[in-house]
C-alpha cells in the first residue's frame, strides 16, 4: 500500500503482514512509540491497531483520508499539506 501511495514505510517490519506472538507483538508497539514522531504517515485497514495511538499522540494536528481498493477500505493517516493557491 505505501508504494501504491508512494510513500515511505516506516522502519519496522509491518506486524499485520506476519505471524506475531503477544508478547512480540507488544514489543513493536513500544518500539514504533519511540519513533512514531519521526513516522509521516500510517495506511491501515483496521482503525484499532494500537501504534496508531502512539501516532496520533506524535501528531496530534493528523487526519485520515479513507479509500477503497479492490472493494476494501483502507485509511491514511497523516498530517496532511494543502496546496497553496497560485
């Protein structure tokens, strides 16, 4: 999805995309914590995934945007840049 979007993925593997055990799962969502300001953007399908807490608290000016692929919602969340007028 952040090539789709053309975006940079964060610096952590992507924990809804493997086999995590509890206690892994909870050491990457104290890992992305520490590193969630340096974090632009999340793209997720599933609004309760607990890094996005630590993201929102980062950024707290951050919206989300929703899309739809192949009949599947996703949402973008990020602080978005409006274009200036010309």
């Amino acid at each position: 999805m952040y090539f789709l979007a053309d975006l940079v993925p964060p610096p952590l593997p992507d924990p809804n995309s493997m086999v995590l055990s509890n206690e892994d799962r909870a050491r990457f969502v104290a890992r992305f914590a520490g590193i969630a300001g340096q974090v632009d953007y999340i793209v997720t399908t599933d609004r309760k995934i607990e890094e996005l807490d630590s993201f929102l608290a980062a950024h707290p000016g951050a919206t989300s945007i929703s899309r739809t692929l192949s009949d599947r919602p996703y949402f973008i969340y990020g602080v978005f840049q409006t274009a200036a007028a010309p």
